[in-house]
C-alpha cells in the first residue's frame, strides 16, 4: 500500500516515543523509502505515563488527530 499511495500514517494508542509505531514507521521507512512522497505520519497516545480509565479519552488518538494527519500527509 505505500509503495502504490507513497504515503503512510500509523495510529497506535501508545505514547509516541519508544512505541511500536516508531518501529514500524522506521521499518516502513527502510523498506520503501523511495516510494515515499511524503514522511511516514505517526498519531499516538501523548508521551505520558498511560492516564487513569476515566481521563482515557483524552489521551487516546482521536478522529480528529487522525484525519489531520492525514490531510498534512495528503499536502506534502
């Protein structure tokens, strides 16, 4: 699928640093690097300490920071 869009955007509910979405964004990188027309975007969990069950909402991605990273990966 990058090969074919040039494009990627990985969405796990982590935090952003040391989570499986910079591993596979990294791979992804390697592999298709010059297939890529734009970065490969990442929208995550915030890098904190995962919060409480009630404040769990605020912490998750969300359909907004979702479709934004998608527009700025469509723009580049």
């Amino acid at each position: 699928s990058v090969r074919k869009t040039g494009r990627c955007v990985v969405v796990h509910e982590a935090q952003r640093t040391l989570g499986i979405g910079a591993e596979l964004a990294a791979s992804i990188t390697e592999e298709c690097f010059y297939s890529l027309e734009a970065p490969v975007a990442r929208v995550t969990g915030y890098d904190t300490p995962h919060p409480a069950a009630r404040v769990e909402e605020e912490y998750l991605p969300d359909l907004d920071r979702v479709l934004d990273s998608v527009d700025r990966v469509l723009a580049y």
